[in-house]
C-alpha cells in the first residue's frame, strides 16, 4: 500500500480521533495502574518473605520499588526452595503445613507475576498507540488549519466551474424541477458525507429525511439526468453490485452554492487511491460492514499514523469497541514478502500488535505462517490477532471476530 501525504488527511474526523487518543489515554493510565498493583504485590512477598536478601539493597537506600518484576521472582523462588529445604526437618504436621504454605504462595508469586508481565506489554502497546495518536493529531490539525486557510482565500474555486451559467441553469432547474428540493437534499448529503454507494445513501435520507429508497433511486437517476452525478459500479464479493455516484463539476458547485463549503472528496475514490485493487477494496468494505455488524465502531476513511519521522503506518481500517482499537491489515495474497515485512514492523511500532483480516481460510494460513516465520527470525516477540471473511460471517455479535489470537515469544 503507497503511503501518501499529510494533505490527504484532509478527510479524516478529527473529533473521531480526538476521542480515540483519549479513550486510549485512559486505556494506558487503567494499564499502568494495573502494572504499578502486580509490583507491589510482588515487592510485600518480597518484604515478608525475603528480608534479608532486600537488607543490603536497603542499605544502600535503593528504590525497592524499581526493582523488575522477573527479578524479584527470583528472588522469592530462591526463599521458597530454601524454606522447603528447612522444613525437612521439622515434624510430619509442621512439613505439610509449611509445603501448603509454600504452594499458595508459590501460585500467588506466579499469578502476579503473570499479572505484571501481561500488564507491562499492555502498557507498551499502549503507548506505541498513543505517541503514533498524537503525531497523527498533531498533523492532521495542521492538514484542516492549512485547508481552512485555502477556503477562506478562495471559498468558491471549482476547476471547471462557469459561475454565469451554472447560476442561470440552477434558476431554470429550480422552475422546472418540482422534486429539486428533494434532490438538493441528495445533493447536501452527498457532499457532506463523502459517501457514495446507493444502497447507503437511501439508508442515511430514510433516516434523516423520511425520503423512501425507492425516491432516492429516483432522485439519483434525475441527478445524473441534470449531469449533477456520474454513475458507476461499486465491486463487491457478493449479491448484486450496487451503483456509485459521484459529484459532478456542476454537483460540486451546486453543494457549495447550498452551503457555502467545498463538498468532501467521495469516500470511495479516496478509498482507491489508497488501496492496490478493486477486488482489494471489496475486500476492505465487506471487513468493515461485518465488524459494524458485530457491534464495532469502524472508520474506512485512510488514516496516516506518524510512528516516527518520515515513517508511516496506514492501516486499511480501524475498528473500535469497549475502548480497544484495532489497526487492521486487509490482505488478499498479492503483496511480496519484502513489502509485507515492512507492513509488520510498522503495524507493531503503531498498535503494539498485528491485526490482519484475508479473503479466506488459505489466505489466513499462508499470513499466520509468515507471520510465525518473520517473528522468528527477526527475534521478536508480537501479538497476532488474525482472522477471515467466513468466520466474520459466522460469527454474531458480542462473539470474538478472531479466528485466532497467537502470541510469539521472542526468540
């Protein structure tokens, strides 16, 4: 996937992602919390059992709280054997007592151990996600400034627009036109949203206007009729492909001419500039209309996240429930090893993790063992949450979308 520039991030809420950096802000701070608990609890073990092996650290007034979870581990699987070595000693009653003791204690040490490991990951994903946020923020405020800087300058360039008969055509159309009421409301929406594919446009003006779908298909042919629209097929895995329309030069002055604003770019060009295919991108759309299903937030819109200067990560889509965020990777097979590897290491620097979706079960596969086989060699520890179409299908909200989360350990 190309990586574009700052100015395509014009397009992006950035009320949507204000939200997503806080949410994930809060996510971090609950890790950290949990991070700074599992220590403590280590470090009292620690203290009631292992006093003499703390003293000299005490001696030399150091920070006990600073010392790693894994050491203090050590420290108290140190005592533990010592202590069970003593015991052999003492009579039948006192040996089982002093070996339960030491079981509990030895399950609490590992659980908060356990505990404060998975917590520390946590919190590192975490702030991967929350420095790549604020770089993307940052950039994106500059992007919207520099493009209310250029409207203000210029509110009403069109390439292509002839101001005087567009002006007497809009005068006659309004006089001919019974129904241009209803398709200026067409026309708003279009222009507001970005969007559109057909069966989403009647959704939005059976919702918000009580205009019925088969009045918006009606509109929509009108629409491209008065050369307000161009139509188009959408592609799609399934079913029947449902139509595209898109502003027209005389559309686009029409929608400034209604509000004052340059109409958005058309989610779906947009989505073609950012994605290698059509079959890619029927790929992406149906991603996303069944993570909606499941009961995720999900925005298509290309989002550009900075993990560092002149590096870039641009997840295909990011999905949202219960304050996770997940940047995922749409793959049907076609990319190179090389390119894929690159994809990796910036999916990892920006989400702390890998979210990957494919086309189907052999797909998945071919990925999760690529996947297995780069971590490896590279000697990476990662998380991989990895699923495919048919198991979206199959599955209904509230339920996992993953066919499978793997963890890797560093080699």
């Amino acid at each position: 996937m190309s990586i574009r520039p700052h100015d395509d991030l014009d397009l992006m809420s950035l009320r949507r992602l204000s939200d997503s950096l806080e949410a994930t802000r809060t996510m971090l701070r609950q890790a950290q919390k949990i991070a700074q608990e599992a220590q403590s609890a280590l470090l009292g073990l620690a203290g009631e059992f292992c006093a003499h092996e703390l003293q000299p650290r005490q001696e030399k007034n150091e920070d006990l709280s600073l010392i790693p979870a894994a050491e203090l581990a050590a420290i108290l699987r140190g005592r533990f054997r010592s202590l069970k070595l003593a015991s052999t000693n003492g009579t039948a009653n006192q040996l089982v007592e002093a070996n339960r003791a030491l079981r509990e204690l030895g399950t609490e040490l590992e659980n908060q151990r356990n505990r404060a490991v998975q917590a520390h990951q946590q919190v590192v994903r975490l702030e991967s996600q929350v420095h790549a946020l604020e770089r993307t923020l940052e950039n994106e405020r500059q992007a919207r400034r520099e493009a209310q800087a250029a409207q203000v300058q210029n509110p009403k360039s069109l390439p292509g627009a002839d101001v005087a008969t567009y002006q007497s055509w809009l005068a006659s159309w309004k006089s001919e036109n019974r129904n241009w009421e209803r398709d200026c409301k067409l026309i708003r929406v279009i222009g507001q949203t970005g969007l559109s594919i057909s069966n989403e446009l009647e959704q939005i003006l059976e919702k918000e206007s009580q205009i019925s779908p088969r009045t918006t298909r009606r509109a929509l042919l009108e629409c491209v009729q008065a050369e307000l629209l161009e139509q188009d097929v959408t592609p799609t895995l399934d079913g029947r492909p449902p139509q595209s329309y898109y502003l027209t030069d005389k559309g686009k002055w029409l929608y400034q001419e209604l509000t004052g604003e340059a109409p958005r770019i058309q989610e779906r060009l947009q989505l073609l500039k950012a994605h290698k295919s059509e079959r890619h991108l029927a790929v992406i759309l149906k991603t996303a209309e069944l993570f909606t299903h499941l009961g995720f937030q999900v925005e298509r819109e290309p989002v550009q996240l900075q993990i560092e200067t002149n590096r870039y990560f641009m997840p295909d889509l990011v999905v949202r429930q219960e304050g996770e965020t997940y940047y995922i990777e749409v793959e049907i097979g076609e990319k190179e090893k090389t390119s894929l590897h690159r994809k990796w290491e910036n999916a990892l620097a920006a989400g702390g993790r890998i979210c990957v979706v494919t086309d189907n079960m052999s797909t998945l596969r071919r990925i999760q063992g690529g996947i297995a086989q780069w971590s490896r060699f590279e000697g990476l520890g990662l998380k991989l949450y990895i699923t495919c179409l048919s198991t979206l299908k199959s599955k209904d909200p509230g339920q996992s979308p993953w066919y499978a989360v793997k963890e890797y350990s560093p080699a």
